[in-house]
C-alpha cells in the first residue's frame, strides 16, 4: 500500500484539473519554464527552435516573453526583438553577433562607458579593433570608416554629456563608406519615444537599436533588462542563433514588471520631459554653471540636430561646474542634495546625481574643464527638485574656494 506522503507526491504534480481557459484581463499571463513538454516525440524534431512558431525550452521564449517582444517592436518601429539580461549585454550580443577577428567597430567618443570597455578588452582580446570618431563631426567618422569597418555605433544623445548627433547624416555617411558594415543605435534615451531610429528616411534607417529596459521601460528602478529590435529577417537571424548560443535569457518576474511598465511609459516619459525641461532652464540661470547639457536648450551641442528629429526628451540634465570649482566643492554639493540620491541608471521615480570628470572619460578632444554633475529627474514635485538644487548650491557659498 502506498502510504499518503507518496500518493500525494504524484498527484500533487500530475494533478488533473485543468482551469478553463478563457479568462480575459488586462495583465497578460505569466508563464514560467524551463522544460516545456512535447506531445510526443515526433514533435520533438518538428518543433522550431529559431522562431515564435512554437515552444520548446524556456531560454527560447514563453509567450510571456514572445508578448513584451512584440510590444517592445511596436514601441521601437522594429519587426524583432531579443530580450537579454541587461541594457549592457544587449550592446555586447550585438557586438559578438557581428564581429570576428580582424574586423573594426567604431564608437562615438561619447558612447555609453562600458561598450568602450568592452571594446578595449574583450573585443580586442579577440582581434577586433575599436576606433572612436566625434560624432558631432562628420568627417571624423568618414575618416575612420574603411572595409573592415563591420560594425558602427550611434548614440542620440551622447551618454552624460548628451551631445545630440545629425544621426541621419552619420547614417548616410556609413552606409556610403562602409556598406558591408550594420550601423545600430543605443536607443537608451529616446526610449522609443523622442523618435523612431527605423524611421529616419530612405538609406538613412538604423539597422539595430539597442534599449535598456533597466531605465524608463522599467519606471521602477527595480528591473535590469535589454532588448535588441531590428527589421531586417537575416539580421535578425544572425542576432537570434548568437543570442541562443549564449545562452541568454530572462525571467518570467522582471519581464512581468516590464510589461506592467509599458502602459505608463509615455506619461513618465512627457512628465520628467517636462521637469526636466524646468530644471535644465533654471540651472542655465545660475552663475555656478559654465554650461548646461540638456538637448532642448539651444545652445546645447547638437541642439538643431534634436530639434529637426525628435518630439521629446529624456528627464537627463548635465551641468558643468565653474572649472575653479574644486572636486571636494562639486562633491559636497552632491552631498548636500536631499531629495536627489546618489546612483547610476535612471528612468526611475527617484531623481539622482553623478559627479563625472570629463578628463577621464573622453579619448579626443572636448570643450569640458569643470566638473560634470548628471542630473536624472525621477517623478517627484519639479518645484521641490529645484529647492533641493537651490539649498545645496546656497550650502556651497560657505565652502572655501
Ligand atoms: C544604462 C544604459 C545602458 C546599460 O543598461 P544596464 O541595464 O544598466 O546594463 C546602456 N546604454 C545606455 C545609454 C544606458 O544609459
């Protein structure tokens, strides 16, 4: 006889009941897996590995992860997305998905600082070389085009000091020096919403974006996330074996809380548009600043390139320091902040600060001597974010100088 601890050991996994199907609400399903089951074993070769045909092992998609790639395609203007564990391990899948030894892949100076350093190390390691250009200057980016040239990165705007680039020129210029090589884009900061990079005008279309979720997608500050969207079928194809030879995938929890994101996106987007708008106006009014960064001010680099593409900005501002500020004065100004916390990423309901040295962060040439300070408007009242900046500029006068 088999005692109850064992009956119910098998029951309570091969259990009867199946609850009806039809249940309609907004949240999609979760599911979860890692084994998904076959009918038989004549669907075990059948079944498609590469496409949204059907299911057959959880890292290659749940329809929980099939729905937010469809969504994310439709907020990127793509036809397909890949979801990978990190804004940063979207921009290296491209990376290894695309090169091999004794190719290049060129950088904006002002790239996001980890895809550098994936280029200095790994990429290199592996004999591909990396080539950085100014990606306000044309020319810069023509001169270090050549035919191994396999690979371009874009970023609208520059990471920290947000130099908003004439992306469709650097496209054209690409494609007419380099026509072997893919040109994407981080897409971090448009989000999807401040213009659509598959959408720039004949011959001068992205191929790739690349967006970390981890920011505005997410909202919560509590998710890591990236995608990969493209167009192109054999692209895709190309980005989809390299992504499932790697092994990469995401949990059925922070995809949930990526798609419970979705539908707010566009609100927190305007709204720390516009915070961020009232703040970048305000800072351009106090003397402690030689320059503010923030792509809707006008005298912002690249200012008419934003202007002539995009509909929106994200609630980034960057504020240079009067270069006799010392770094402990610009550090104690940091501190003294109460509302803005100390963090990286953004995108969040919490504003946050950054001190950056630009000396450290850019191989060529750059207008920057003072101190940069990254401002990220999260979602709270505008009028206290400026009180908060206020009070710990007036704490500054009292510091010795
Ligand atoms: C934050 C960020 C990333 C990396 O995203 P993670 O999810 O933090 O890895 C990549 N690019 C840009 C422009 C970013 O701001």
């Amino acid at each position: 006889m088999t005692d109850r601890k064992d009956a119910l050991a098998t029951a309570l996994i091969h259990h009867p009941y199946v609850a009806p199907p039809e249940f309609d609400a907004l949240p999609p399903g979760i599911f979860k897996a890692s084994t998904v089951f076959f009918p038989n074993v004549a669907a075990t070769r059948s079944r498609r590995w590469d496409d949204k045909s059907g299911y057959t092992y959880g890292l290659h998609g749940t329809p929980t992860t099939f729905t937010l790639e469809a969504r994310l395609a439709t907020l990127e203007g793509a036809h397909h997305v890949l979801l990978v564990p990190s804004g940063l391990s979207a921009i290296t899948l491209v990376d290894m998905a695309l090169l091999s030894a004794g190719d290049e892949v060129l950088l904006p100076d002002n790239v996001y600082g980890p895809s550098r350093s994936f280029a200095a190390h790994e990429l290199k390691q592996w004999g591909i070389a990396y080539r950085l250009y100014d990606p306000m200057d044309p020319a810069s980016l023509v001169a270090a085009l050549n035919e191994k040239t396999k690979l371009v990165w874009l970023e609208a705007p520059g990471s920290v000091t947000l130099e908003f680039p004439d992306l469709r020129t650097l496209v054209r210029e690409a494609r007419a020096h380099a026509p072997q090589a893919v040109v994407a884009l981080d897409n971090t900061w448009g989000a999807g919403i401040a213009f659509n990079a598959f959408d720039l005008g004949e011959g001068q279309a992205v191929d790739v974006t690349v967006h970390a979720l981890t920011k505005y997608p997410s909202g919560g500050a509590d998710v890591l996330m990236g995608s990969v969207a493209c167009r192109d079928d054999a692209l895709h194809q190309r980005l989809a074996w390299c992504h499932s030879r790697l092994g990469l995938g995401v949990g059925a929890n922070d995809v949930e809380a990526l798609l419970r994101g979705l539908p707010s996106l566009a609100l927190r987007y305007a709204a720390q548009d516009v915070a961020g708008r009232h703040i970048a106006a305000w800072c351009a009014g106090r003397a402690e600043f030689v320059r503010v960064l923030h792509p809707a001010l006008p005298d912002s680099p690249g200012h008419a390139h934003w202007a002539g593409l995009c509909s929106a900005a994200a609630g980034l501002v960057t504020v240079e320091f009067d270069p006799r500020t010392s770094v402990a004065q610009v550090d104690a100004f940091v501190d003294a902040l109460r509302l803005f916390r100390i963090g990286w990423s953004w995108g969040g309901p919490v504003s946050l600060a950054v001190p950056y040295q630009p000396k450290a962060m850019r191989a060529l040439a750059t207008p920057y001597r003072g101190t940069l300070v990254r401002l990220c408007i999260g979602l709270e009242a505008v009028e206290d974010l400026v009180g908060d900046l206020a009070q710990a500029l007036a704490g500054m006068a009292d510091l010795p100088t």
